[in-house]
C-alpha cells in the first residue's frame, strides 16, 4: 500500500490562509462596496432613529398594558 504525502506545513511565524484567498482583495472589495452605500443625512438619521424609539415605546407601553390586564382578570377569576 503506498501512504500519501503529507501537506506541506508553512514556515514557522507565517500565517496560513485558505487556498484563494487574498486579505488585500478583501479590503478592496471591501472598500469598492462602502462607497456605494447612500448614507443617510444628519436630519435623516435624527428622525428615523426618534420614529424607531417612539415604536418600541408605544410597542413596549402596549405589551405591558396588555399583560396587566390579563393578570387582573387571572385573578377576578381565580381568586
């Protein structure tokens, strides 16, 4: 039977990366994507981030509503 060779071990203090990939390809790519990206404007992300806390306050309020009246009923009927 004959045994396989062993992989070559990289040098001792190097970094070993997957067989195609390139660090430098990523970061460019990288960069190549975030410029295409359409930001928001200051006034832009000032209102949406009010419009989001206002909606898990009303959510919130309206869970916590929900849940005290069920409880008070749990406890005209089982009590």
């Amino acid at each position: 039977m004959v045994k396989k060779p062993e992989p070559l071990k990289p040098a001792p203090g190097t970094v070993e990366s997957a067989p195609g990939f390139n660090p430098d390809q990523l970061v460019q790519d990288s960069k190549d994507e975030l410029s295409k990206v359409i930001w928001p404007s200051r006034q832009q992300l000032i209102s949406e981030s009010l419009a989001v806390i206002a909606m898990v306050t009303l959510s919130a309020t309206t869970i916590y509503l929900v849940n005290n009246l069920f409880s008070w009923a749990a406890g005209k009927v089982f009590v």
